[in-house]
C-alpha cells in the first residue's frame, strides 16, 4: 500500500527532529549549559560523590542512580533527583554518566534492553562511561548507542578520591572527537580531560596508566620496607626522596597515608585487580609481555586472598610486611 503524503512529511519531520537533537551536541554554536543540559549520572560511590558534587555546584539538572540508594542521599540533600534505575536516569537526562565498578556493571547500568539507560536515551543522546573497563566494551557500547542516534564516549579517569573532590582528575577520553569536545564544558568540572582518538581509546590510556602505578606502588612499599629494615626513620626517608628523581604522585598520595596505616580506599583493591587482569588480557592479545604488571597483580591479589579487597590500593604496605616479616611503626592519625 502506498504511503500517503501526509504520512511521509511526518517521517520527514520526525527524522529533522532528530537531526536537530544531534546537532545539539555535536554544533559548538550552543555550548553545554546548566540552562540546555540535564545530566543524569549512575554510580555514586567513593569517585561518584564527589564528581556529582561538582555538577550540581555547578549548576546542572541532575538525576542519579545507585544500587544502594543511601549512599545517593547526601547528592538529594544537595539538590540531585534519585531515580529508581538506570533507564530512568536516562529518561531525565541528555547526558548520562556512568562510574561503576566493573564490566558486567557496565554492560547491565548501559546496555540491558529493560533497564538499561540506552534504553531510554533520546536520540542525540550521550552516554559517558567513565569506569575503567574493557576497550572492546566500550567499542560496543559506542556501537549500539549509534545504532539509536546517540554518542558514547569511553572516559576513565586517575586520581583517585583526593582527585574527585578536587576537580582535578585525569580523563582519558574515546570516542567522536567533536562529541568530546562538546562535553568538555562538563569534563572540565571534574579534571583535565585529553582526547585518545577512538573508541577504546580512552580504556587503553587508562589501562597503561594502571600498568605505570602498578609498578610505581611496588617500589614505593618496598623502599619503606628497606628504609624501616635499614633503622631510617621512614617518613622523613619519604620527605627527603620526595622532591627527587624518586617523587611520584603515588609517594604524595599514599606515603603518609600507609605510615599513619590509614588504608581506607580512596580506589579499591578489588577494582585495581579487575584493572590488572583487564591489562594482562589486553597484553595476552596484543602477545606483549609485561612482568612486572604480572607480579603487582600478584600481589594485590594476595590481598583479596587475605580478605583485604575492600580496603585500599595502598594496602599493598601489608604484602610486604608479611613477606618480610615486619611491620612499620605508625605514625599518629591526627
């Protein structure tokens, strides 16, 4: 049967309709703003908080979700909307931002048919994962966000908890470049955002940067065992090595934290070995060895076999005491 002229010029208006929605974000003449923009975001633990925070000072509509709702209640007492799933995130949102914590949480927070946010995402619609996870997931979740008319950008990020309250975040961004740069207005509330290339890429940059801190993390629980077995006084051994060639952001960050043994996580043991095991399957496919990745998994392993996965990566202080035997003295907690 023929299809009628009317019929055809509300497809066609339907289609512009669409087309205007995209060029939303993909134009730079209407920038991102608190006034055309509602931001949806899924995960609100440790990193989530914080960079949530920085959205709703901002300005922003925001809608979040968390499997335990609680830990959602201090962003609702800021002025954020609690929403029952994902998908209803994504009803409220054009732009929704997802930080949990591993790939199935991925593949069920973005890609679940019924509750999934792409679900319910408008055409002209971002998703912005910012979880570290596998390159080829974010390959897929770019490519069923096209096939609605909507973008993805894979956007993990590094620096932690201290990083996430203080906007300055490292974001290693995949994906559309135009469709990152239309973000940046929302990313640069939270860190410094570089652009990758494509999608995946933003995981691969992410990954290496674990490899670097793997290794890093290592030599700086190992140098405070020699150090303490060597009758230093190990934290003006810290200050002294800090401002040289051996200073790291790893030694600012956890030095005085694993001298105080104050192992609260500021990123999970857990989550650090799902990102090794992530690299050594990207290495395993890439037929690159990398042995000293290897061995830092290893030991952070050890951890969630002593039923230390929940605290934090700096935890790793523990391995070594155990294998050598000792234990540093801490330092007071104020």
């Amino acid at each position: 049967m023929p299809v009628s002229v009317p019929l055809l010029r509300l497809h066609r208006r339907i289609r512009l309709s669409h087309t205007c929605i995209i060029r939303h974000f993909m134009a730079n003449s209407e920038p991102i703003s608190p006034s055309n923009t509602r931001v949806g975001w899924i995960g609100t633990g440790i990193m989530g908080q914080s960079m949530c925070a920085h959205l709703i000072r901002a300005g922003y509509s925001l809608t979040v979700f968390n499997r335990t709702p609680s830990k959602a209640q201090p962003l609702v007492h800021l002025g954020a909307h609690l929403a029952a799933s994902p998908n209803a995130v994504a009803a409220r949102s054009d732009v929704v931002f997802s930080i949990v914590g591993y790939p199935s949480d991925v593949r069920s927070v973005l890609l679940d048919p019924a509750s999934g946010a792409l679900a319910a995402l408008r055409p002209g619609g971002v998703l912005v994962d910012m979880t570290t996870s596998e390159p080829s997931l974010a390959a897929e979740v770019a490519a069923a966000a096209a096939a609605k008319g909507c973008h993805s950008v894979d956007a993990p990020v590094s620096g932690g908890d201290l990083g996430a309250r203080n906007g300055t975040l490292a974001i290693f961004a995949g994906g559309e470049e135009s469709t990152v740069e239309n973000l940046k207005p929302l990313l640069s509330l939270l860190g410094k955002v570089k652009y990758m290339g494509g999608s995946g890429k933003g995981q691969f940059a992410k990954l290496a940067n674990q490899v670097t801190i793997a290794s890093t993390m290592v030599g700086l629980v190992e140098g405070m065992v020699y150090a303490h077995k060597a009758g230093l006084d190990v934290g003006l051994y810290l200050d002294a090595i800090s401002t040289g060639a051996a200073g790291s952001r790893s030694l600012d960050s956890y030095g005085k934290r694993i001298l105080k043994r104050d192992l609260e996580p500021g990123f999970y043991v857990n989550h650090f070995v799902k990102d090794l095991g992530i690299c050594l399957k990207e290495c395993q496919n890439m037929g690159i060895a990398l042995p000293g990745l290897a061995l830092a998994q290893q030991l952070y392993v050890s951890l969630t076999a002593h039923g230390e996965g929940n605290l934090g990566t700096q935890a790793l202080i523990l391995v070594l005491e155990r294998l050598n035997n000792v234990s540093l003295p801490p330092l007071p907690l104020n």
